[in-house]
C-alpha cells in the first residue's frame, strides 16, 4: 500500500510539472596510465603498446608491522626482448573524474605507500613473448597510521642503444591498503541529478542541473565525497519510471568483473548500475560518477557473431528516476528526481502539418460551399426558365 502510494504521489508530481510547464578522449608515451586507471574504474587491464600487467590493482587489508608478499605477472607482446626497470610512488585522486595523480620522491602525506614496497631494482628481462613473474613486498611499519594508504608499482621499458638509458613508458599496478586500526568509514552523497550531455564531472559541483531534454542521452551524476580515513567503493542502481508510474526495463549496460577485476563482459539490466566497474573514492576527495540513458537496449549480433547491445527509442513525459545506493559503511535513503523529455522538433513538425490539415480542410470546405451554392443557383435559374 506504501509504494501504490509513493507512486501515486510521484504520478501527482508529473502532472503537476506537466500543468506548470503548459502555463509556462614506435611507443614514444610519457605515460600510458589504463592499468593505473583500472582501480578507478576506468580501466580494467594495464596494457602499454606490446607490455601487458596483471592483474591491474592489488587491495588489502593488513595489520601494522605486517610483511605482505605478491606477484605481478608481465607479458611481453612484442617480436624481441624487453628490459624494464622498476619505480614506485604514492598516488592521490586528482579531479572528480577518478583519475591518479602520481608523486615520486620526499613528497609523502599521511595516505603515502610508496615508502613501504619493496621491489628488486635490478632490470627485468623479458624474452619475446614471454611472460615472467616479478615478486614484490609490502612492508607496513608498526608505526603507520591507521586506514587507507595508496600507491604505485611502474615498469619501464628502457632502451639502452645510443649511448643511453631512455625512459620510452610506463605501465604499472596500483596498490590499495586499509591498515586495520582506527578506521572511520564516512562520506556524504552530494549530489544526483540530470545534467546536459556537455557537462564534465569536475563542473557537476557548480553546473546548473537540466530537468527538460529533447531526446536521449540523458545524463544522471551521482557526486560523493570521502570524509574518512579509508578509500570506499560506492554500489549501487538507478531505476526509472513513466508518468503513469510504471517501471521501466532494459534500461542499462552492466559491466561484468572477473575475481582479478579485469572486464569481461557486459550485460543488459533493468536499470543504471551505479560504478559498476568498482572504482574507489579515496579520502578526503569528490568522485562523480555518470550514468547515461542512451534508450532502450535490445540485443543483437554482429556477422562475425560478437554481441552488442543496441540503443533504440523515443522518450516523451515526465520521468522519475530513484537511486539506491551503498557507500562508505551504510545505505543512503533512496532518492528521487524528476525530469522531462519533450522531443519539441517532433512535436512542432506534428503541429505544423495539422494546422496545414486544418487550413486546407477549411479551404476545401469553403471551396466546396462555393461550388454548392453555385450548383443551386444554376438549377433554380433553370427551374424558373
């Protein structure tokens, strides 16, 4: 009876809207960064030209003074050998589009890691088309600071002709780490709502939102903000509804993850998955995350047999989208925005053919008239003849 309700009321919301409104982006890279975007959600695989890592990201959760011991496994793709060189450095969120920012050297802050690991600085030899395991440690001092901690493992391919050793690229592993302690799980969810395709995630904060559109895509942000002391994978789902109150489907596009995080595949849902790639926001930063409704998903599939989804469908009415989601050690009440597709240029060519309909309905039915009254004119002038 609550939700027949809550529907009712959100049907009174679309009619109340629709009143007012009738009155009214040879490997000569600096930087190849997919891997590295992968635990932000990005990206999934860490591939630079022919050098491929995995898995993408490590996370853990460890004890202080506790020694942690891992792999990382290299390919090398390309038709000789490679020889690449090691580095390490902490990372912080840079903008509220989840990518890294990088920092080397002295620079370290209270989420630093990059003084912990320990890799062999010896260059790695990688025959072609090999692939070779590189152990690595993290080493977390019975000192360190309770929560999140974040930072990066690179390799470089390097190229010793010419006299010199020349940096060509990098790629490389991030590294995730709640030390146990202290730990405050906090974050506040900003914003949600419907925005033009034109807007960015760092100009969500201060963009106007758009509640009228003409037709799909519609953008829907969901701004967070990380108060605690830990990184916090948010989860969650957007679900959409008509103006008669009806539940919409095949809605979205949902990534699939294997166990190592890598994508391997997508699905259609019934609804806008909400970081779906399972990104982090780390603390003391915003992440936005953009959901698209691009129409109504069917499946098809290509000659060569690869599935795809494809995009179809008109919108027209008010709509109420609902957001559920998980974040930061607690589930958010839901939340609820309306917004309106009106495809105008539709509409105005229907109005503008019916009132030609209607001005050559009426010329003709005066035409006709005029014809009538002439026909009986000349049969009464006959009769009186």
């Amino acid at each position: 009876m609550t939700e027949m309700v809550q529907n009712d009321k959100d049907i009174k919301k679309c009619y109340n809207s629709n009143h007012i409104m009738q009155t009214a982006w040879k490997k000569i890279i600096m930087l190849t960064l997919l891997a590295l975007a992968g635990a932000f959600g990005l990206a999934q695989t860490s591939n630079a030209a022919s050098i491929t890592v995995s898995p993408p990201k490590f996370e853990f959760e460890a004890e202080k003074g506790q020694i942690i011991s891992e792999t990382i496994f290299i390919t090398n793709g390309d038709a000789s050998e490679l020889r690449l060189e090691s580095s390490v450095a902490d990372f912080t969120a840079e903008g509220e589009e989840g990518n890294p920012r990088f920092t080397e050297g002295d620079n370290v802050s209270a989420f630093s890691l990059a003084s912990w690991l320990l890799i062999a600085k010896e260059p790695i030899s990688i025959p072609a088309g090999a692939k070779v395991e590189v152990p690595f440690q993290v080493r977390i001092p019975a000192t360190a600071e309770a929560g999140g901690h974040f930072g990066t493992i690179f390799f470089s391919p390097i190229d010793e002709s010419g006299g010199g050793v020349a940096v060509k690229q990098k790629v490389g592993v991030l590294l995730l780490v709640k030390v146990k302690g202290e730990i405050r799980e906090q974050g506040s969810l900003d914003i949600f709502n419907s925005y033009n395709s034109k807007v960015t995630a760092n100009e969500v904060a201060a963009a106007p939102a758009q509640s009228f559109f003409e037709k799909f895509p519609i953008n829907l942000m969901v701004r967070l903000t990380n108060t605690g002391n830990v990184h916090a994978k948010p989860s969650g789902k957007i679900t959409l509804k008509n103006t008669f109150g009806q539940t919409l489907t095949r809605l979205g596009e949902e990534t699939v993850l294997n166990p190592a995080g890598a994508v391997i595949g997508s699905k259609l849902v019934d609804y806008l998955p909400v970081n779906d790639r399972g990104g982090n926001v780390l603390p003391g930063s915003s992440r936005v995350f953009l959901q698209t409704w691009k129409g109504y998903g069917s499946i098809n599939y290509a000659p060569d047999g690869k599935k795809e989804i494809v995009w179809k469908g008109l919108g027209f009415g008010c709509y109420t989208a609902e957001l559920e989601l998980a974040y930061a050690g607690q589930n958010f009440p839901k939340q609820i925005i309306h917004f309106w597709i009106l495809p105008w240029k539709i509409i105005s060519s229907v109005i503008a053919v019916l009132i030609a309909l209607y001005f050559l309905i009426k010329k003709w039915n005066q035409i006709s008239r005029e014809r009538l009254k002439r026909q009986l004119r000349e049969e009464l002038e006959r009769e009186r003849n």
